[in-house]
C-alpha cells in the first residue's frame, strides 16, 4: 500500500487544519489507518485510528476532544481535522496502514503541521 499525506501548513494557536492521506496500490488489504506525529527531539507517537470498515476510531489522550478521524472509503483517503491547535502540536505528522494483524507497516511520506502562539 501506498500512502500520500498532504495538508500540512502554518496555523496560528486556536487555528484548525484538516490532514489528507490517500492509499493506493493493494488497499484491499489495508484494516485500518492511523496517524502519527513527531515533534522534533522526540520518538514518533500516536494521534489517532479509524478500522476501515466499521467506523471504530481511537484517539491519543491528547487528541481527544480536538481531532477528529474519517475516512472516505470510495476515495481511500482518510482526514484528520484538527480543531483548537496549540504550539505542542508542531510536529511531522504521518499517514499509516495496517493489515488485519501485525502493526502499522505502511508509512506515508509526512507532513509537517507548524502551529505558532
């Protein structure tokens, strides 16, 4: 599978962005996408995950509240909306794809979100 992020930008504390990953290639097998983050000087974390079927979604703490996962399956691209940013939220943030079992194995390229005070 085949992931494209894209979305990134500058955005003012309190400001809103919305994130786009679109999958191609074998996504037949893909169970679930997810997104990550990392900020500079620390590990890669997770945000947030949607099943592709079904419609369960799970959050970070952090996310909880400000972020919301979707996904449009006849597009196979998944969203993140992100609402009432803050500066922690600076970071490079990364489209993933899992089979039914196993871990995220497929990455996209990143895309870098910069949210200033």
């Amino acid at each position: 599978v085949q992931l494209q992020a894209f979305g990134g930008g500058f955005v003012q504390a309190g400001g809103s962005l919305r994130l786009s990953c679109a999958a191609s290639g074998r996504t037949f097998s893909v169970d679930a996408m997810g997104w990550f983050r990392q900020a500079p000087g620390e590990e890669r974390k997770f945000v947030a995950a949607t099943r592709w079927s079904g419609g369960s979604t799970y959050y970070a703490d952090f996310a909880k509240g400000r972020f919301t996962i979707s996904r449009d399956n006849a597009k196979n691209t998944v969203y993140l909306q992100m609402n009432s940013l803050k500066p922690e939220d600076t970071a490079i943030y990364y489209c993933a794809a899992k089979g039914t079992t196993g871990t995220f194995r497929s990455w996209g390229q990143g895309t870098e979100l910069t949210v200033s005070s």
